[in-house]
C-alpha cells in the first residue's frame, strides 16, 4: 500500500492528511508545509527490505503475541512498536513514546531472545531501553547482551550478558537476575 500525503486549505485553515485521515490543521501556511514536509519524509519508504520478507522473518520465530498491522506496515509486541516505512522503533508505555535504537534490528534481537528464551518478558527489557534514552544515557543490544553507555558508570559502561546471566561493571563481572541488572541501571542513571 502506498500512502497518499496531501496538504489541503479548506475553510481558511491547512489541514495536512495521510491518506484521507487529518493529522493536522494549522493557519500558518509555512508551519503547515513544513508539518507537510516532515509528514512525507516519516511516511517515506526508509527499509530496503520487503514487508513481505519482514513478516515472514517474524512469524518463523512462532511468537503469537505479535501484531503485525499489513495495512501500515506496522507491528507490535506488548509496548514496543515498529513502524516499517521509517524503520523506527518505540516504547509506547506509560502513555509515552520514545524512539529506540536500532530500528528493526533491535526489534527483531528483543524477539529473536524471547525465541530462544533468554527473556521470559519483552517488557522489562524495552522498558529500561526507553528510560535509559530518557536519562540522555546510550545503549547497544546484541544477540547475547545488553550494553549501557553513561558519564555516571565507572569505565563508562555497564552490561548484561543473556546467555550466561552475568553483570560486566567494567571492573568486575558477577551473576545476578536481569532484573537486578534492571534496578542497578535504573538507580544509576
């Protein structure tokens, strides 16, 4: 499906619509054109990758907890949200929405670790992504692990390794709950 992006002036007032649905209504013709502008470039095809390719990657991992929304080329797992044209990703909990780091990469190792069960929830993980963007911290998830860039670590970085359950404090490696990974990130940060 493509989408039809139009910036319309009806009764004295630009409205800026995706495919028939308003989004937005300024007076101001300049601010509407660049809500217009910025509106084609979020609705622009971004992922090289097919749609079709993408959920059919996704449905071989079996998670029937995931929904994939064809007709926006969306999909979703609890309060982490992918939008395919743009290939962004999104923490949609405690009525937030904060973009994540890595796309539909990070998207597919949070799933990809629920496959293989080295996450027995989704939540907790996303959920300490978006707070961690919020504190203006930096993070990198892998296959295995999860690592967390801040001035306030000592080394500057901090990580957990899903495999063998082990916290890495840069001096010091020790076994604990991801949940307790969780506590330490989130009183530090």
């Amino acid at each position: 499906m493509s989408n039809k992006i139009a910036l319309v002036f009806e009764n004295n007032e630009y409205a800026i619509k995706l495919n028939e649905i308003v989004l937005n209504k300024e007076k101001d013709i300049d601010r509407a054109f660049e809500i217009f502008k910025q509106e084609i470039k979020n609705n622009s095809v971004f992922n090289a990758k097919s749609w079709e390719s993408i959920t059919d990657k996704i449905k071989s991992l079996g998670i029937e907890a995931i929904d994939i929304n064809n007709e926006y080329k969306a999909m979703s797992l609890g309060n982490m949200k992918y939008f395919n044209h743009t290939d962004k990703v999104f923490y949609m909990g405690h009525g937030k929405m904060i973009q994540l780091i890595g796309g539909f990469d990070f998207f597919y190792n949070v799933l990809q670790m629920l496959h293989e069960k080295q996450l027995e929830d989704s939540e907790a993980l996303v959920a300490l992504c978006g707070a961690i963007i919020e504190k203006n911290a930096n993070y990198s998830l892998s296959e295995d692990g999860l690592v967390v860039t801040s001035a306030v670590f000592s080394y500057g970085t901090v990580g957990y390794n899903f495999t063998n359950g082990k916290m890495n404090k840069g001096t010091s490696s020790e076994k604990c709950s991801f949940d307790t990974f969780v506590d330490f990130v989130l009183k530090a940060i």
